[in-house]
C-alpha cells in the first residue's frame, strides 16, 4: 500500500515538472518566427568584418542624410570618416598614426608624400590612384582634399597595411582591431617585369593620345581577358595572340611606352577594370552599328572618350 502510494505520487510530481517544463516554453507564432529569424539576419548582416588586404568594404546606404561615421582603435574614438558616395574616406596621417605607422609625412592639402621605415605613400587630390610601396592602387571616387588634408578610402588605406577592420552598420562605426599590420608587398615584388613591359606598350600603341581613363579601360580590356576562359592565360600571349591587335600586325607595339602607359599597366594589374568586364574595344566611328562588328553581335557596356567597350552579346 505504501508503495503503491508512493509511485502515485512520483507520477504526480512527474506530471506537474513536465507541465512547468512547458508552461516557462516560450511560444511562437509561425509568422512571429519568422520575423524573429529575419531580425537574426539583419543583425548578422550589419556588422561586417573585412580585412587582410582582401575584402572590400561595403558602402553603407545612407538614408538619414549621415556624412560622417566615427572610427575606433580597439575601444578608443580617434576620428571620424567623412562619407563619399557611401564609401567612409579617411585623413591619412591622421589614420596611419592612429595606427601606430611610423614614418614622415608632409601633407600639403594638394598632396601627400609619407616615408616610412614599412611603408611609403604618395597621393594627389583629383588624382584617380595612389601610390604605396610602390604599387599603383585605384581609387573610384579619386584622392580628396577634405579640411586641408588628403583623404583616402578606408578601405584602400586598410589593403596598405593589411589592418583587419569591422564596419558596425547598427552602432554607425568603424572599428580597427589592435594587432601586428602587414605592409603591402612592394611593387617589385610583386609586378611581373613581363607582364608590364608588353601592357604598356599596347597601351600605348592603342591609346597613347587618350585620356589616363581610357588608356586604363584599354588595360583592363586586356586583363579581362586572361580572365576569361575564352582567350589565353598571360597578358603577352593575349597580345599576340592571332590578328587581335592591329597594333601587333603594323609593329606600333615595339614602340617605346611613356610614363602614364606604364602606370596604367600597373593600375590594371592591380585588377582596376575601367571597362566594365569588356573584352573587346572600338573606337567610335569604326563600323559599328548598335553595337554590331561585322557579323558578330556585341554589347556597348560603357565608353571612355572615343573608345566603345564591348561583351560578346
């Protein structure tokens, strides 16, 4: 009797932990779950990390009319960006010495020339790229000028020192992760001798007398297609590959390049594509008709000064 008494008891008590085990459950609505998932998502989304000289910085789609996002050091505000078309632009000595850069810099307001023992950097307002260690970096929006300083991109200033950098997009704020920097690898490092001595000269022979703009949409046309499966996979073997470039067939290419060619070879090896993806190139008046060579179809994707850059339609 006492036993049955006690295992009707056990049997209660079971009963009423499952029942409480249940009742503290919070409960969800099929619909509230899935606004809780996408709020999840939207938070996961906001704060995006991106570093190590290989990601891109994300532009931030600015609706309250924001100009400026604060930047952080580990947990210490230093600064604030100034935003340019979505893209947070920095003062650049202010930036590296927050840092911790060692170098000299004179900075003009026009121009910047910063020497240091790990890294060096030129820049000029207006300019379309910079230099670091040597190597020629693109800059979409060009160098700025802001309250007598020049200003670059973050994230161009982030692929210089190889910092690992977050961009908060709830707290409006952008954070540089304290930590060893890794200085870009010198251009002779890392251009092949190669490569830009055979890209400018069909720059060059191709584009010389153009703007710096197209000769670089020129460049890119050629490096679009040592990405492409269709064409070759060096740049010399795309330049000489069969009755491509009439420049190759008369011998311009053999001319001597000038200094812009050059470094536009250089801002195209850096992956600077002014061309839109294009893989081929006309100028305008040759015979094209809405985008048509000869027989086969092609796609206008943009056009630099006289120069039509096309895509297979």
């Amino acid at each position: 009797m006492k036993r049955k008494w006690l295992e009707k008891s056990l049997a209660v008590a079971c009963a009423l932990v499952l029942t409480a085990a249940v009742m503290s459950k919070p409960v969800f609505t099929q619909a509230e779950a899935a606004e809780a998932s996408a709020e999840t998502a939207a938070l996961a989304e906001s704060y995006v990390v991106f570093g190590d000289s290989s990601g891109e910085m994300p532009q931030l789609e600015v609706t309250d009319n924001r100009t400026t996002v604060p930047y952080y050091v580990g947990q210490t505000e230093y600064g604030e960006c100034t935003l340019i078309d979505g893209t947070p632009y920095v003062n650049v000595t202010a930036f590296l010495s927050a840092l911790g850069v060692e170098g000299t810099a004179c900075d003009s307001g026009d121009s910047l020339t910063l020497t240091g023992e790990a890294l060096s950097l030129t820049a000029e307002a207006g300019a379309i790229y910079f230099t670091c260690n040597g190597r020629y970096l693109y800059v979409e929006s060009g160098v700025q000028s802001i309250d007598g300083g020049i200003c670059l991109p973050v994230e161009a200033l982030v692929k210089c020192t190889g910092a690992s950098v977050a961009w908060d997009r709830v707290e409006w704020r952008i954070t540089v992760e304290e930590g060893e920097l890794t200085p870009l690898t010198s251009g002779t490092a890392y251009y092949s001798e190669t490569d830009v001595y055979w890209l400018s000269r069909v720059i060059y022979a191709e584009a010389g007398g153009e703007s710096l703009a197209a000769q670089a949409a020129v460049g890119s046309v050629i490096m679009n297609r040592v990405a492409d499966e269709s064409f070759p996979d060096t740049v010399y073997e795309v330049i000489f590959a069969k009755n491509q470039f009439d420049v190759v067939i008369n011998g311009m290419v053999y001319m001597t390049p000038n200094d812009t060619a050059i470094i536009v070879a250089k801002l195209a090896l850096e992956g600077c594509d002014l061309a839109c993806g294009a893989t081929y190139f006309t100028r305008e008046g040759d015979d094209v008709d809405d985008g048509v060579i000869g027989e086969e179809g092609y796609d206008c994707v943009t056009q630099v000064g006289d120069i039509r850059f096309l895509v297979p339609a």
